[in-house]
C-alpha cells in the first residue's frame, strides 16, 4: 500500500490550499480516508475523515474552512483548505483504514503546510 501525499506549502494567512493524496494497493472504494496533522511540539491530531459511504468528520478548528473529499475514480482523496490560519501550520499526513478496521494502519509520507501570518 502506498499514499502519497502533496500539495503542501507556504501560504498568507487567509489563503488556501490543496492537499492530495493519492492511494494504491488497497481497496479504495471501501476504505476511510483521512487527514492528520502534527504541529511543532504537539501532538498529532485527525484533521477530517471521509468514510466509503461518503460521510464526513471535522475537528472543531476547521469545521467550515476545510473540505474532505474523494475521487474513487482516481483513487485520491483532498483536503481543501481555506481561510488558512498561522495555527493550521503543521506537517499534514493522509491515512487509511480499511472497513471494518479501527486502527488507521497506512500512512504517506506528509506534506508540511505552512501559514504565515
């Protein structure tokens, strides 16, 4: 299993940016699909999440900013990011799990983002 992320780099506070990740060797379709991002010194934390159904998650802090979405087509998943703030600053990594799996168990190799302010 491979995912390999992109789409991250410097961007003005209140701008935006695309992240992708790009999945292969799993079963995409039936697969949930996430962000995660680690900050300097904290922890790293679930960002949004997209369900093979199509139902989404959100962390507090981006709920109406950001936007999670799939292409089974493609086998991606995105993460739209607007009105970035200096606090979205991180490394942002994609993930996976498989159904009827609790544990994400795939993971990319990250994409720093990073919002000035």
């Amino acid at each position: 299993v491979q995912l390999q992320a992109s789409g991250g780099g410097l961007v003005q506070a209140g701008g935006s940016l695309r992240l992708s990740c790009a999945a292969s060797g799993l079963p995409f379709s039936s697969s949930t699909m996430a962000w995660f991002r680690q900050a300097p010194g904290k922890e790293r934390e679930l960002v949004a999440r997209i369900s093979s159904s199509g139902s989404t998650y959100y962390v507090d802090s981006v709920k109406g900013r950001f936007t999670i979405s799939r292409d089974t087509a493609k086998n991606t998943v995105y993460l739209q990011m607007n009105s970035l703030k200096p606090e979205d600053t991180a490394v942002y990594y994609c993930a996976a799990k498989r159904f009827g799996i609790s544990n994400y168990n795939f993971w990319g190799q990250g994409t720093l983002v990073t919002v000035s302010s």
